[in-house]
C-alpha cells in the first residue's frame, strides 16, 4: 500500500520554516526530500511533518524570483483583474486545463501526453483549442507560480513595448526640476514649472557640444511625472506636515460619552464669517444705537459632547483670557431662568445646566493657567488638554462654531467683507452700514442656540439637542450644580500674599478689614494666605482665613474705593501701564484716578477714529464700564456664607473627582519703574515683587506711549 504523500514536482520551491527549498524526490515511505536553495544542504521532511507545518502555517508553495526588469517581463497579476468579464472567463478556461493536467499526475509535458489532456477538456462548440505549445506556456506559469490562478490571467494589456525611451539623464534633471520649481509653498502650476526644468537645461547645454545636448522636455512629460507623485508627498512638500497629516490622517472621533455633563468641549471664536471662495467675512457691531463705537466680537461656548446641547457662552468685545472662560463656565453652570424675562421673543426654555465631570479644552494660555485648573479642581471638573494643532480631539464644537458661522454670523445686518475698503473704497465705511448693536446680536444668538439649534434634529444623534438632553436626563438623573458661593470662591484669580498691619496690596490698590487683621495676628498664623480676586471687580477680595478654611470678604480701603468699586482688573492694568510710562505726568495719591479719567477721554476720541484697532479698543473699555454700572445696581451675595472648604473637597471625594492639591501662581518680578509714585504712601515692608500684571503687554495692547505731552492719546 502507497504511504501518503505531497503531490509536488521535482524542483518547485518551498517555503518551510522561513526557509526557501526545492523539491528534489520522494524518498522511502513517505519522506519528502527538498534542497536549500542557499547551503544546497539536503532537508527531510516527513508527511505528517508537513501536515503539522502546513496547520502552522510555515509551510507554503513559494513563488520563483522574478527576473530582472526588462522588455517582455510578465507583470504579476492580481484579483482584481478578474473584474473584467473577458479576462475572467479566459482564466477560468486556462484554470480547467491545469487542474486537468494536474489531476493526471504526471507532469509530463510531451505531446503524447497533452494531446488526449486537450481533447478531453475541450468543451462543444470550443472554437479555438490550445496548441501543445501554448499549453506549455500555460504549464510553465502555473510551476513557477507555485499553481497560483492569477498566472494564467492573459497579459493582453501588456502587450507592446514597456521600456521608457527617455534618456535616463533627461528624467534626472525633470525630477530635480519639479522638487525645486513645483514643490513650493506658492503652488506653482506645471506649466510654469514646464518653463523653469527648459530653462535650467538650456543653461546647461550651452557649455555642451553639439552631438551631446539634452533633449527639451515635452509638457506631456512633465504632467506624467507630476502624475506620479504621490499627494502626500505634494502637501507636504507644499504646506508642511501638519496639513499633510491632517489630509490623510483616518477619520476618527473623540472618545464616546454615555451621559450629558460628562465631557464638555469648551473654545473661542471670532465672531465671523467665511464665504466658500475662502473670503473672510467681519461682523460689524456697534456698542449702542448712536453708532459711535464699532467692533468685533468673541464667543466662547462650552458644548456638551453627549447631547450636543450648549451648556453656555458669553459674548462681547474682550479678547479670549482667564476672565473670560470663567465667565463662560459660569453660565453654563447655572440655570438659565434670565432667558424669558431678557428675551420674551424666544419660545422655548433652555433646561441645560450643571457641573460636567470632565473638559476638553486646547493649550490657550488662559486654559493652561493656574488659576483655571484650580478654579475647575475646586468644581470637582477634571481638565483634558487637546494635543496641540489637532482640533479634532475637540471636533464637536469646532462643527458646532462651522454652523454658527454659516447660520449666524453671514446673517447678522453689518456683516461685510474683511477687505471691505480695498473693494469698495468709494463705499461707505463699516460704521455706517454695522446696523447691529451688541445686545441685538446676543439677542440672535440666544434666538438660534435656544429655537434653532437645540430643537432641530440633529444627524449625529437622530434626535434633537434638547430631546437627547431631556432623554439622558431622565434616564440618569441630575446633580445639582455647585452653589453661587462655591462659584464666587472657585471662578477667581488665586493668588497668595503676606499680611501687613495696613492690609494686604494687590495689584497697587490696598485691602484691609478687621477680620484681616484677626487673621494676621492669630497664633501659629501662616506668614501668606491665600486670596481669590474677581477679575471683574476689584472692589473686594477673597481671604481665606486658615483657621476656619472659610472666605471671608475684605473691602478695599476707602482711599481707593471710588476707583476700584466695579473696575475690571483689564481696566486697572491699562491705568497701571498708563501711569508706568508716564510717571512725571501721574504723581501722587490721586494718580489712579487722573489716569481712569484720562484714559475715558482717550477713548472718547477714539470713538471718531477710523482704525479698527482704536474703535475695538474703545469697544472693549465701553464695554466694561456698563457692565460696572450693572454691577452697581445687583445685589451681591455675601461671601461669609461660603462653605467651608472640607464640605468642598468632601463632595469631591464623594463624585468619585481627583482633588490634587491646586498650584499657586509664581508672582513675576514687579514690572512697575522705580519712579512710579501713585503707591507713595506704601510702608517700607511692603512687598515689592507681588504684582502680576504685565505692563508692558497691556501698553502694547491699548497703544499707550511713553512720554505723554499735552496733545492727549497718541498711538
């Protein structure tokens, strides 16, 4: 009886353990002789030990090397050539044939032996039998390919010659010529490289002789090469790696939520527009009705990635900044119950409020603060950085700020080209076609967060922001959000500094209390404390009392309280910055307050002033000293209610929250000259190096130069 074996022929190649055989003969039984093709050392092999190695998979029939590149080589095929139907069914012809000569099991390739393999496979009606010599052909394909199909697909596209007739040189010199005059940042077009690659070589062949000059390159020649290179490689050559990777980079998504107010996404955004054909498009506004003072606003916005619901925003005329984002997390924070009685147009009430557990923000420098991470530990909010210039980490609120531009912003009356007085310079200016006013826009906006986008269904849910909302609110609950104690303690600028007899000194303006001074002289009192400042009132600060771990609120001292009741600490470091500059001009005690008045009649001039800059600057002010006055009108809760901070960390502990030890600011070195005299009473012992307001920044910002004389604001 026969032993089993692998039906293989003498000198087909193997592959077994890694290692490339041949076939040399059957031994006894069932042994399988084979050769290494690289020591010629013989290798035995016997049918089960086949059998285990082809289970493994490290035994395979292997393909021979194919030749060297030349003119008639054949091209290895490929499945997808089985798409066409005629090539498809001369395969499965060519296949029959094989697996008849196959199952013969001789392997021979006489014409006695074809001849009744061709008669029997033939099909009625087949009009065109195979030759012996095609046959042949046939069989030496399917050896060398170790029996593989796909080497009886007919060649018949490959026919003709395949070798490149261009001189080898000439192709050099294209190549180098499209990476130095195609591959550039300015996006040059073939043609124009086309021109530049004829010009190089006409250069060189002028020190060439006649018999030995290169031939000019066709533009069908250059389009062909500029066919073959590959679109990274052309972004990236073009436009640096960053959009390269963004092109092809697979399309993902930020990691799943299960439940609203898990991960809120928060950014920035200039109120703006962009048309399809790239132009940008300024929304114009105006303060108030008069007109006057124009400029152009941020929004920031926090999004609930779950639901898609806005959580909250804040909208004017300040640059992004810590003050800013602790507004925003504010009122999206707390209920909106404002929203029918400051806005009786919209329709629907706007139920989204409460704590998230997480943020996702980018590395702005108000997001990487000290300050913004404490003020989000204190809130039990973990911070996510996005990577840097991968937006994507954050894409629902990048989509989200896309339809705000197309839906809003292109909308919105006073809305005009960012190139408005290059293409219409006999036009009339923007501030007399800015027809909204600040609080008309925000009226849009909440019109089209609230009535609009939170009531339409959405694509990516199936369901509308509100109705996902509501849904995963019944389905999980809703905590209630931190009281508006812990937000005035936690949504403020942290800072730490040394009690004297006259008080604490923030920023050159003076704090005192008899509770301060209780604190001050305390036995086993710390030498510093920790103090929270409102960067939108610094009429008061916070004091943490180490005792007790309870706030307490400390007034300004009546020296300053005119000044500093209501004044944003953006206001008070341009007077700073102001004074800094112009020490000979501001002298004394009351050189805070002739700086404010000075400055009001600087940007009371910038009113007329065609300059966008001066008109957002004078926005910007204008804007504050309303919000100070609205200030002075609400009533303010006390702080001496707050909660201790134990109770604090305990609900933070109990939300399952991290409570790392929140990091305190390192104070930069006091930016102020040494002639500065607005501060003149200040006792020796006073700290000098306290002050973290960058002077010289806000000077540049507001345009402040050094020297004043008497002709006023100069810029």
């Amino acid at each position: 009886m026969n032993a089993p074996r692998i039906l293989l022929r003498r000198g087909q190649r193997v592959e077994i353990d890694g290692r490339f055989l041949r076939f040399d003969r059957y031994g006894r039984g069932n042994e399988h002789i084979f050769e290494d093709e690289e020591s010629e050392v013989p290798g035995v092999f016997g049918f089960k030990d086949l059998v285990r190695r082809v289970e493994k998979g490290t035994f395979a029939l292997a393909l021979d090397p194919l030749p060297a590149a030349g003119n008639g080589v054949r091209k290895v095929r490929s499945v997808e050539d089985l798409d066409d139907e005629v090539l498809r069914t001369e395969t499965l012809r060519r296949l029959a044939y094989m697996l008849a000569w196959q199952a013969d099991g001789k392997f021979l390739t006489s014409r006695e032996a074809l001849q009744p393999i061709i008669a029997a496979t033939a099909v009625d009606g087949e009009k065109h039998k195979p030759g012996i010599s095609t046959l042949r052909r046939w069989i030496g394909l399917w050896r060398n390919s170790g029996g593989d199909p796909l080497s009886l697909i007919p060649g018949i596209r490959e026919r003709g010659n395949r070798r490149r007739q261009i001189s080898p040189l000439l192709l050099d010199l294209v190549r180098e010529g499209l990476d130095e005059h195609y591959l550039k940042p300015d996006a040059p077009s073939a043609t124009s490289a086309h021109q530049a690659i004829c010009k190089m070589i006409d250069e060189r062949n002028a020190s060439l002789p006649q018999d030995s000059r290169i031939a000019m390159p066709t533009l069908s020649l250059i389009y062909r090469e500029v066919g073959r290179i590959d679109r990274y490689t052309l972004i990236f050559e073009r436009y640096g790696k960053a959009a390269a990777d963004r092109a092809f980079r697979p399309v993902g998504d930020a990691p799943p939520t299960a439940r609203h107010n898990e991960v809120w996404e928060i950014d920035h955004t200039k109120v703006e527009g962009k048309k399809s054909d790239g132009d940008r498009l300024r929304v114009i506004l105006t303060l108030d009705r008069d007109g006057a003072v124009i400029g152009e606003a941020w929004l920031t916005l926090a999004l609930d990635r779950c639901t898609r619901m806005p959580m909250g925003w804040t909208v004017g005329f300040a640059p992004p900044s810590r003050a800013v984002a602790f507004s925003c997390l504010r009122h999206a924070i707390l209920p909106k119950g404002y929203v029918a009685d400051r806005y009786p147009e919209i329709r629907n009430e706007h139920p989204a409020f409460g704590a998230p557990g997480a943020i996702v923000v980018d590395n702005a420098a108000e997001f990487r603060s000290d300050s913004f991470v404490a003020a989000c530990a204190l809130l039990g909010i973990e911070v996510r950085y996005a990577p840097v210039a991968q937006p994507w980490h954050k894409g629902k609120i990048e989509r989200f700020f896309r339809s705000f531009t197309e839906e809003v912003c292109q909308r919105v009356p006073g809305t005009r080209f960012a190139a408005y007085f290059q293409k219409h310079g006999k036009e009339p200016p923007p501030d007399e076609v800015a027809t909204a006013t600040l609080e008309e826009f925000r009226l849009y906006l909440h019109q089209w967060l609230i009535d609009v986008y939170s009531a339409r269904k959405h694509r990516g849910l199936d369901m509308s922001p509100r109705d996902a909302w509501e849904q995963s609110v019944r389905t999980h609950g809703l905590l209630p959000p931190p009281g508006r104690n812990r937000l005035d303690t936690a949504l403020v600028l942290v800072e730490h500094r040394t009690p004297q007899r006259y008080g604490i000194d923030y920023e050159r303006l003076r704090y005192n209390s008899a509770e301060l001074a209780a604190i001050r002289i305390a036995p086993g009192a710390p030498r510093d404390v920790t103090i929270r400042v409102d960067p939108d009132d610094l009429g008061a600060i916070r004091v943490r009392d180490p005792e007790t771990n309870r706030d307490i609120r400390v007034s300004v001292i009546e020296k300053y309280r005119a000044y500093a009741e209501g004044l944003s600490l953006d206001e008070h470091a341009a007077h700073l910055a102001l004074i800094a500059n112009n020490a000979e001009r501001f002298i004394g005690d009351d050189a805070l307050l002739h700086a404010r008045d000075f400055l009001r009649k600087s940007v009371d001039s910038l009113r007329g002033q065609r300059r966008r800059a001066d008109r957002n600057r004078a926005a910007r002010f204008l804007e504050n000293e309303r919000k100070r006055e609205a200030r002075r009108q609400a009533d303010r809760t006390p702080v001496e209610d707050a909660r201790p901070i134990s109770d604090v960390l305990d609900d933070m502990l109990a939300g399952a929250v991290p409570s790392a030890p929140i990091p305190a600011e390192a104070p930069p070195p006091n930016p102020l000259p040494a002639s500065f005299n607005a501060a003149s009473d200040l006792p020796p012992t006073a700290v000098a190096d306290e002050d973290t307001v960058d002077l010289e920044a806000a000077r540049r910002r507001l345009g402040i130069d050094r020297n004043l004389d008497d002709g006023g604001y100069e810029r």
